[in-house]
C-alpha cells in the first residue's frame, strides 16, 4: 500500500526528529569559527555614480575634464563585494585620502 511508512522509498522509513535523538541542537557561532576564510581576498567596489556618455565625448575627455555622476553630493554610495551589492556608505576623509564607511547593511533578497 503507497501510504504506508517506507512505501516506494525501498523499505526506508520516514524518522522523527525525536526518533533521531531528540531536538537538534543551537551551536553558538563566533568569528573564530570563520578563521579558515580570513585570509580569502575579496574584491570592493564602491559606486560613487553613474554616466552615460557617447563615445565621441568620451574620447574628448582630458585631464581636468569633469564627468557629470547621478548621484548628489552627500547621497548615499554603493558598496559591492565580488560585485555583489552588500551595503551602502558615506565617503568620508581619513588623513588625506578618500575612504567610505558603511551607513546600511543590503539584506539579501
């Protein structure tokens, strides 16, 4: 009879959880269980904007040419890792040089 345990699985059973050894158990997780990965490289990127340009203007570009972004001073950027987008940030100056810290985590969706 197909509604019998086991029924077209070969003989095997169906188990319960409580049949296995009881409730599963919850492992804590801390970052030194990601030990083995930190030595990974991962690529960053970050979106300060975006243009669209021909190219007969593009190749008239010089130096000192400003290029027109989407983007508002202040707005948001985007910040890509091995280009996934992952957060958004604001640019900020750290001892003369140019860097982003992250406002917003992007939830994987």
């Amino acid at each position: 009879m197909i509604n019998e345990p086991g029924a077209g699985l070969g003989g095997l059973e169906e188990m319960s959880a409580s049949e296995l050894g009881g409730p599963t158990q919850v492992l804590e997780r801390t970052a030194a269980d990601l030990e083995a990965v930190f030595d990974v490289p991962v690529r960053i990127s970050v979106v300060l904007g975006r243009a669209r340009i021909p190219v007969a203007s593009l190749l008239k570009l010089d130096i000192g040419s400003v290029v027109e972004l989407d983007r508002q001073v202040g707005e948001a950027v985007e910040i890509f890792i091995n280009e996934r987008l992952v957060a958004r940030g604001e640019i900020v100056l750290v001892e003369n040089r140019l860097g982003v810290t992250m406002t917003e985590i992007v939830k994987a969706g």
